[in-house]
C-alpha cells in the first residue's frame, strides 16, 4: 500500500509538472516560433463557398504585403511565412482552423476573418488563447469587444449604416425606405439596425423591414410585400450571392427602386449573379482603386503586375492588415503575443493604403467610407467619400 500510494502521489506530480508545461503553451507557446527564424502568420477565410471571392480576394492581398516584406528583409532579420486554412464560409469551421493556427502551427499572429459572425466565433478562440487576432474587414461592433487580443484595421458598421442613410437622403433625396435583411449574418442585422435609426432620425420613414436566412434561393414572398410599399430605395445589407439573387426577383415582380448595401456588395460575382438587375445601385465600401492618391494607385499598378486585375476593397484590406501586423512585429520588443499585443494597440497614423490608420481604445480603425456605384458588368465606379 504505501509503495503503492507512493506510485500514485508521484504520477500525480508528475501529471502536474507536464499539465503545467501545457498550461503555458496554452497562454500562448511562444517557445517554437520565437527559437524558429520564422515569424508565422495565420489566415483563415471563405476560400470556397458562396462567399469565395471574399477570402480570395483577402488572400491575394495578403501574399502581396508579406512577400514585399520578405524582399526587404522581413521582420527582425526573419522571414515571415504565412499559414492558411480555408473555413468554407462556415462560423464551426472558422473555429476549428483557428485552433489549428494556435495549437499545431503555432502562429504569432491571426489574420482573418472578413465575415463578421465568422470572425466573431472564432475570435473567441484567439482571446482564449491570447493570441492577437487582426480581422481585415469584419465591421460589426461585436468583433473587437471579444477582448483585448482582437483588432481590425476597418471602420464599424455604425458609421457605415450612417454612411449610407445620409447618402439616400442627402445625395438621392430618398425619403422612404424598405429594407431587407439577413438573420443569420451579425453584420446585416447590426448593419439593417444603425442604417434605420440614422434614416428615421434625419427624417426618413421606413416602410417595411422584412428578413431572409443566408443560402435561401427564393425570396418572392417577402419582396412581394416588398414591393407592395412602394419604397424609393431597396436597402440590402447582405453578402453579394443573396444580393445578387434578391436583385434579379425584385425586378422581376416589377420592383423599380433603387437598391442600396454595404461592403458585403464587394464582389466581382455580384453582376454575374444579378445581371441588369443591380445596375445603378450603390453601396458603401473600404477603397476605390480610382483614388487619385499616388499610395492608392501605386497600390493598384503593384496588384495588376502581380494578380492581372483590379484590387477590390478585400484585397485592399488584406493588404493593409497584414501591414499593420508586419509594422507592429517591428516595434514589438519581441515577438510574444502579447508584446505584439501591445505593439497593435499602439498603431498611430500608420499610413495604409485604405487611409491612416489608428488603432483606437476599442481596437478598431476610424476611417472615411467610399460610395461605389454599379455601373456594369464588374463596374464599380467612385461616388463619394463620406467621413466619420
Ligand atoms: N464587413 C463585412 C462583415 O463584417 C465583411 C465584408 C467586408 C464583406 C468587405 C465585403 C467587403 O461581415
């Protein structure tokens, strides 16, 4: 027995010393990256998916801002390497991917993901973990209240639903809207919310404010009482597939106002999907490629040499989170989370190519949004520039 018991209370300590051990790689290993002579970036994104072209296009951005650095030297005499994983578009996969960037990669830093719920579910993670997370476009306000760990390099959707109510009233003279909105995406319903509350308080009147699920295909119910009210703008603050589709069963049952979203429009797909049907819409967003700015459009001659296309405001904030990240490393004492932490917190009129930015007491970027309108087949054209 007492042998025995001996056995125990030692298997015991030694449970405890190797518990121990795992307790400190959950706070966030730095052990294998920082004895490496790599500095490891992690990415996760909708690479597949009705929202593709979003991680695509995020992703691009990102490869270009990196290996510009690597050319240069990298990061403290390190190279940077950058991990990607596809989520599918779905909020579980975003979280299993981003536990595989922290666990097994053992990355530095998080970039990702352009989808606000998706990076609201697996931002949790990278709290968890304390491992600095820099979402490149998700907008709505719950991204960064995570935590402290949780950052982005874009404006917030209060500003942007102000952005575009101000722009149907003031530039369009609208005074009566409908809107329609996702109930499964955070950011169309925060989005539908703050577009409302600055509409009605300048004097709008909203007529209707019906709802659909992303993946639905059919939205002829709702768009015929939709269409019933008569409304002078169609605001739909949704991703490009649904958009597309709304578009095209609006006109069809005879709807002739115009439609107005968000970022969430930004997609090469949205005229292939909608066709006609979109034409002479408008929608906020992060970047026009036809900024006159030298920044801009040396931007834009870089990424045409690289990818053969115009950037869009994905690719444009892919690149500038990863160069935020890549400036923070720099500054950082060193590179543990949290000393990077502390070097993103600190970002300070850090000149992007989406605008200065400056990371402010609530992690995010406070920035001017740009109004496109559709113009044609894959035409986005410049509007107006609205600050905050
Ligand atoms: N802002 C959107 C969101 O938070 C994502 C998005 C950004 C989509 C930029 C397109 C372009 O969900």
């Amino acid at each position: 027995m007492p042998s025995q018991r001996k056995i125990q209370i030692f298997g015991a300590l030694f449970a405890l010393a190797i518990f121990g051990v795992a307790c400190t790689k959950k706070g966030g290993d730095t052990t294998t990256a920082a004895a490496s002579n790599e500095i490891v970036f992690g990415e996760y994104g909708s690479m597949t998916g009705s929202e593709s072209t979003f991680g695509i296009a995020t992703h691009k951005g990102i490869m270009m801002a990196v290996e510009e650095a690597n050319k240069t030297g990298g990061i403290k005499g390190k190279q940077i390497k950058v991990v990607s994983y596809d989520d599918q578009g779905k909020s579980d996969e975003a979280v299993t991917t981003v536990t595989k960037l922290i666990t097994q990669d053992k990355v530095n830093l998080i970039l990702g993901e352009v989808a606000s719920s998706r990076s609201i579910a697996a931002g949790a993670v990278a709290q968890q973990y304390k491992i600095p997370m820099v979402s490149p476009s998700s907008t709505n306000p719950k991204v960064t209240q995570i935590g402290d760990y949780i950052f982005r390099v874009c404006f917030i959707d209060p500003f942007q639903g102000a952005v575009m109510a101000k722009f149907a009233i003031n530039n369009l003279k609208f005074k009566k809207a409908a809107v329609f909105r996702d109930i499964r995406s955070d950011y169309s319903m925060g989005l539908a919310n703050y577009f409302i509350e600055e509409f009605k308080k300048m004097g709008g009147d909203i007529v209707i404010d019906e709802s659909y699920a992303s993946q639905d295909a059919d939205f002829k119910t709702q768009l015929t009482k939709i269409k019933s009210k008569n409304a002078e703008l169609l605001f739909v603050p949704g991703y490009y597939t649904e958009v597309g589709l709304i578009a095209r069963q609006a006109r069809q049952l005879g709807y002739k106002g115009t439609l107005l979203g968000g970022d969430g429009w930004d997609s090469e797909k949205l005229t292939e999907i909608a066709g006609e049907a979109i034409l002479g819409g408008y929608f906020s967003n992060h970047f026009a490629p036809e900024d006159k700015n030298p920044i801009v459009q040396n931007f834009v001659t870089q990424y045409k040499a690289k990818y053969g296309e115009v950037p869009n405001g994905l690719a444009s904030m892919g690149y500038d989170a990863a160069l935020v990240a890549i400036d923070a490393i720099k500054r950082a004492p060193d590179t543990t989370p949290a000393a990077i932490r502390d070097a993103l917190a600190a970002t300070k009129n850090f000149q992007a190519v989406t605008g200065i930015i400056t990371i402010n007491s609530e992690r995010n970027a406070v920035k001017p949004a740009v109004v496109l309108k559709v113009a044609g087949n894959q035409q986005y054209t410049y509007v107006t520039t609205i600050n905050p």
